[in-house]
C-alpha cells in the first residue's frame, strides 16, 4: 500500500482513500483528492515540503504529512 508522499515526481496513481481526521479530510475531498481520482507529483520543494501533485486541471501544493494521508491503489 502506497501513499502519496511515497510517489516520486511524475509518477501517476489512482487514490484508492484517504485516511485523515475529518478537518483535513474535507479540505483534501474540495481540492480534488478523493478516492477514484488520478493525482501526479509534480515535483517537492527542496527540503522535501511541501509537494506539489496535479489532480484533473488543478494545482495543488500539500505538506507531506498531509500526502501521507492519501492511499494509492496498487498498479499491476
């Protein structure tokens, strides 16, 4: 079971769920990141936070303690 803090940039995956505390689970579920949707890390900032993931047309930039959140389905 991946997360989405595990993906290196430019690599895709289908978000199978998010495991988060309801506040932050709304927040992810408003910017796109819910379960079935295709996100891609774009890239992470030079310390390693945050990170910026493309999910549909949007842009969005997450700690990684928040990515660490987001379960990926597994590919294969």
């Amino acid at each position: 079971m991946r997360r989405l803090d595990e993906l290196t940039p430019g690599e895709e995956a289908r978000v199978r769920a998010v495991q988060a505390p309801v506040r932050l689970l709304r927040r992810l579920f408003a910017l796109g990141i819910r379960p079935g949707a295709r996100v891609r890390l774009l890239r992470r900032a030079p310390l390693g936070d945050p990170l910026e993931v493309r999910v549909g047309e949007s842009l969005v930039a997450l700690r990684r303690q928040e990515a660490r959140e987001v379960v990926l389905e597994d590919e294969g």
